[in-house]
C-alpha cells in the first residue's frame, strides 16, 4: 500500500521548492502544463540540471512541457526553452491547439507516474502537492496525455541553425 502525502501551498515560494523537490526525485518522467512556464517556479538552475541529468542519462526520458504562452519568456530567457533548444529529442515543448486546454487555468508538474503539483490558481500561487498516489496521478496523467495529443510544437522554443 502506498502512503499519500497532501501538502497544501499557498506562496510563491512553496510552490517554487515543492516544484524543486518533486523534479529533484524524478527518475525518467516530468510533464508540465503551465500557462508561461511561470519563471518564478520553473527558473531554477536545480530544475534545469536535473532535468539535463535525467534527458541525458536515461534512454526513455521523457520531458514534455505544454504552454499556453511562451513569448514573453522565450524573449527574456528560460532554462527550460534553453534546454528543449539543447536537447530536443528528450526534452520538448508544445503549445495546445484546443479552446479547452488553451483557457485551461491550472498548473500541472507530473513526476514519473506518482507524483503532481496542482497550482489551483497559478497568480496567487494556490494548490497543492500529492505524493506517492499513483491512482490520483493516473487521472491528471490521462487528461496530460490529451493536452499533448492536442498540442503542437511551440515555433518560439525552436532553436534555428543557420
């Protein structure tokens, strides 16, 4: 039986260190729905080198990252638009194509297959943390998989060659 962990949040800075924790114990897996990959819980340098770690040690690593905008951080700089530049072939980011998920107005970080951070409401930084339910984060987990279904490549995070 699996112990479940809530933690409710309700400041930037818990949702910051409870994104930072989850991802520090990802081993292969990470899906983000964000609305602008709110920098201020996703900018981290822990985020991103972890995230590199896992893109480049495991051969099924998956890092999906959906975002309902990404123009003003990809003009101001973001370690994860950095990344899905450095790394595209584990590390991807899409924009959703649907009404639905495009007026969507949670936050989502889905660790492997048991974990989820909810921001609830990601302008007053309200939600919550759900550790170790594998059943709670097959629901959230499904309807992610939708979104990405119904997304398609974000042309502001595509590094161009010339």
């Amino acid at each position: 039986m699996e112990q479940t962990e809530v933690q409710n949040l309700t400041t930037r800075a818990e949702c910051a260190e409870a994104a930072k924790r989850l991802i520090l114990s990802a081993h292969s897996q990470v899906a983000i729905f964000s609305q602008q990959l709110e920098p201020l819980i996703f900018n981290q340098p822990a985020i991103c080198q972890k995230l590199s770690e896992i893109a480049r040690s495991h051969r099924n690593a998956e890092i999906r990252i959906i975002a309902q905008s990404t123009r003003s951080v990809a003009a101001s700089g973001h370690c994860l638009i950095e990344l899905a530049q450095r790394l595209p072939s584990s590390v991807q980011i899409r924009i959703p194509q649907t009404d639905e998920l495009q007026h969507f107005r949670e936050s989502w970080l889905i660790v492997d297959d048991h974990s989820i951070l909810q921001i609830n409401n990601p302008e007053r930084y309200e939600g919550n943390v759900v550790e170790q339910n594998r059943l709670h984060v097959k629901t959230s987990l499904e309807f992610f998989n939708h979104a990405w279904e119904n997304s398609q490549q974000d042309q502001n995070t595509r590094r161009l060659s010339l």
